[in-house]
C-alpha cells in the first residue's frame, strides 16, 4: 500500500476512477435529466446554468454524461469479470492438462 501511495500516476488515476465512479453513482441524483426538446437552448455554449453547454436538441451535455457514466462502468465492469472468466479457464486448462495444450495456449 505504500509503493501505491507513493507513485503519484497510479495515485493520480485512482482518484481519477474514484471520482468518476462517484459521479455515475451520486450523480443521477443530483443532476436531472431532461431531454424534452428545447429550440431556444439549442447548440448553445457553456454558462453556468450548462457547464458543458447544450445538444442539438438543447438537452444539456453534462447531464447527458452523467447518466450515461452509469452504463458505462456497468459494461466495463461486466467485460472485466468476463475476459477473468475467460482467464481463469485458460489458465486452469493449460495448469491441469500441460503439454501441447500448454504450448498451444502459451502462442495463442
């Protein structure tokens, strides 16, 4: 736990992956979503009222970001548990048959 305290990048992306995991679970509930159809509001720049400014549609694009960041890490958390799984068996396979099995799977 030192060495990680004390090597600033990984530091640095931790707190990165822990924000981001904060703003796709806290988020939704702070920030509405409202994707009615706003012709005055459209394509506009960022304010204060928009920080990241307005779509097309005049939907506001941070609001957009955060309910979407919740997807997201569900995908990836699943394809992470999915290539383990994958690994696992390989690995167990390659450990327990050994051999050709073992070398094929070494090039593959």
């Amino acid at each position: 736990m030192r060495t990680f305290l004390t090597n600033r990048k990984a530091l640095a992306g931790a707190v990165i992956l822990f924000l981001y995991f904060l703003m796709s679970t806290v988020g939704p509930q702070v920030i509405p979503l409202d994707l009615s159809y706003k012709p005055a509001l459209r394509l506009k720049p960022p304010s204060l009222a928009h920080p990241l400014g307005t779509d097309v549609q005049g939907c506001d694009t941070l609001a957009q970001i955060v309910h979407g960041s919740r997807d997201v890490l569900l995908v990836s958390f699943l394809a992470a548990i999915f290539a383990i799984g994958i690994a696992v068996i390989v690995g167990v396979t390659s450990g327990f048959v050994g051999g050709l099995v073992d070398q094929i799977f070494m090039v593959v």
